[in-house]
C-alpha cells in the first residue's frame, strides 16, 4: 500500500507493520497487562456524541490556537517517543521537521536517539523535553541547562513510571529478554523476522545509531561510563518522587512546565501548586497502568476544576479528527498523538508522519465544519455529549 493510499492512521499501522521487524512493531503497538486500557484509550471516544449546529457559516474556518505562550497552526502537538530511530533511520528529525511544517510542537523524549541539541538544530518551531527525574540530581540540571541553551520552550516531566509497566509483548515477540523471554523455537520465527529487515540489522548492528545519545551525553553518565544505559536507567530512575521534587524542578525551570501522566483533579491541582504551568492528562499509551481510565474521560472533570489555572493536554488514543474535536470541546486546550504519527515514521519515515498529520488536519478540519463551529476557541460543551446522557 502506498503511502498517498493510506486513508486513515489504521491503514498507516498496517504498512508499517508490513515494513518493521516483529519485535519492534509489537513493541510500538502493544501495552501493558491485557492491554484493556491501551484500546480503552481509543475506544472511550465512541461513548461521546457531536452535536452539530446547522445553518452556521463555516465558509472560512480558524484552526489557531494557543500553547506554552506560542501559536499554534492547530491545537495538536507532538507527543514525546523513546527511540524514533528504531522505527525509521529518519526518525527524531523527521518528526520535528513534520511539526513545524504543520505549525504545531515537537516533543523530545529523554530516551530518544537524538540529541537535544541535533533536535534543536532541525527546526525553528516551538519544542518541549520531555524529563525522567533521576536520583542524581546533576543529571536532571545538565538536562535543564542544555534545554535552556537549545532554545526548547516548554519542559515536560513524566510521572507515571515508578516502575515499568507489564509489557508482555515485548516478552513474547523477543523485545525484552528475562525469564519470560520466548522458548527456542519462538526465537528462530523471531530471527527470521529481523533477517527480512536487512536495512535495519545493519542501523542497529553497524551504524549503532539506534543509541539514547541523551543519555550517553549527559555528564553525570559519562562519569560512570562503565554502566550499560539499562543498568543506569533501572539504577537512577527516581522511584521516591513526590510533588516537592516538581517544586525543585519549577524553581530551575523558567518556562512552561508539564507535568505528564496525571489524570485525577486532586493531583493536577498538586501539580498546579507545585508551580506547573500545565498538565497531560494521559495513562502513558496504556503501557503503564492496567485499568487506568481514558485520558479523553479525565478532560470535563479537570477543565471544570482548573481550567483557569493549568493548560490542559489531552494525550492517548487520538486516530481520528473527531476525536481531536471531541477532546477540544470537553475542555482540552490541545490533543498530543504518539502513535498516529509513529505509525507514519514506520510506514515511510518523514513522509508518513506528514502524511499522518495529513490526515488527522483534514479530518479534525472536516469534523469542524459538519458540527457548525468555524473556529476553535468556540468549541465547547455545547457541541459534544456523552451518549448515556443522552439515553436517559
């Protein structure tokens, strides 16, 4: 399937299926446990209705939007990724160029395979770190210091990893290894795989660029270079993080500052107090938590409660235009895609995730005039409902 053929994110996830070994296609596909709470991210979108207003002029619509203090062509932003490049050797730089051609944010995961300052150099458009917090603390400054000095506009610490969460795919198709690794004759079908994907052996085994260089290049891992990245991660990943630690970070931290994988009032209203400037509402992809709500669910409850003092994201599940509206509408100030726009770095690097956000722009805009809004900032409750509302 070609990639002007693809019609939608699904047909975007089917040829890049078709062009990634086993392990690392089930790696971006697959969450935690049962993987309940991976489809409820999407699915929970069902269980909302459009209304629209008929008979209004939605001759010319207005797309722009506002986010971290920078305009936006339209309110969805890039969500931060581990390992681009293990997906297409284009990777980072691909999605950065993507989203500033479709004037919006590029986000930059701690665990990427770019540097933040490889990243910075790729595109001129608004751009947010996305942070683990590690127990020693020089490493988190030299992080701040160099996006500082990147010129990246927002900070995103992530929260919702204490621990990693249950992946059994990555077990069953030979992406992690451990005592549930797949039995001998699992592996061969494995190695198979990979052996059809001669380009990419040769990235990883040769070239070795499939690297977290954020991590290789900080200064407090050089100093214990003697440390395989795994070991360092599973040893300086702070699992005591508390909401004193977002204070820390937010008096070190000039600009907007994000607070990602929390979903209740009551600690987006810690986040808020601790000195964040926004929050993303999201479960991690439902590669976390297992029964974790929809982050879609999340948005009415804390657009009610703090609208008025945090940006709200919301981030998970989004495949679809209308979903975009739907989240808008409910309260969201902008959406995040992750998946969407990997399936595209998968299916044809660079040209797939503009071909992603191809997709989504056209629909998301096609949604806005089938409801009857001509701009964004009219969005509100008043276009969207929950279908047992309406069954009463």
């Amino acid at each position: 399937m070609q990639l002007s053929k693809c019609r939608n994110i699904a047909d975007l996830r089917i040829r890049a299926r078709r062009r990634l070994p086993a392990a690392v296609f089930h790696y971006l596909d697959g969450g935690a446990d049962d993987e309940i709470t991976l489809r409820r991210n999407t699915d929970a979108f069902a269980d909302y209705e459009l209304l629209p207003s008929q008979l209004s002029d939605v001759s010319r619509l207005e797309t722009g939007s506002t986010l971290f203090g920078q305009k936006l062509d339209w309110p969805v932003i890039l969500s931060p990724t581990g390992a681009s490049k293990l997906f297409h050797a284009d990777g980072e730089p691909a999605v950065a160029r993507a989203a500033e051609r479709y004037g919006t944010v590029y986000s930059l995961s701690t665990l990427g395979t770019t540097t933040i300052e490889d990243a910075a150099a790729v595109t001129g458009g608004p751009k947010l770190f996305q942070l683990y917090m590690f127990a020693d603390r020089g490493m988190t400054e030299d992080f701040i210091a160099r996006c500082r000095s990147a010129g990246f506009t927002a900070l995103c610490l992530t929260v919702d990893t204490p621990v990693a969460g249950n992946r059994e795919r990555d077990f069953v198709h030979g992406f992690a290894t451990g005592p549930r690794s797949p039995k001998p004759h699992s592996r061969v079908r494995q190695i198979a795989s990979f052996l059809r994907h001669p380009d990419w052996l040769y990235r990883a085994l040769v070239k070795k660029d499939l690297e977290m260089v954020n991590i290789t290049s900080n200064t407090a891992f050089k100093v214990q270079i003697d440390r395989s990245i795994r070991d360092f991660i599973d040893a300086e990943l702070e699992r005591s993080l508390t909401w004193r630690d977002v204070e820390w970070l937010a008096e070190r931290w000039p600009g907007p500052l994000v607070i990602k994988g929390v979903q209740t009032v009551e600690d987006c209203r810690k986040a808020a107090d601790a000195g964040a400037t926004a929050v993303m509402l999201s479960n991690h992809g439902g590669r976390q938590l297992e029964s974790a709500p929809a982050p879609v669910d999340c948005v009415a409850a804390v657009a009610d409660a703090l609208r008025d003092r945090l940006e709200i994201i919301c981030d998970g599940g989004i495949r679809r235009g209308n979903h975009i509206v739907k989240a808008l509408a409910l309260g969201a100030n902008a959406v995040s895609v992750g998946r969407a726009y990997l399936y595209g770095l998968g299916a044809g690097g660079e040209a797939g995730v503009l071909r992603s956000l191809e997709i989504l722009k056209d629909e998301f805009e096609r949604t806005l005039a089938l409801i009857g809004c001509n701009a964004v900032n009219k969005l509100s409750r008043s276009y969207v409902r929950r279908r047992s509302e309406a069954i009463r």
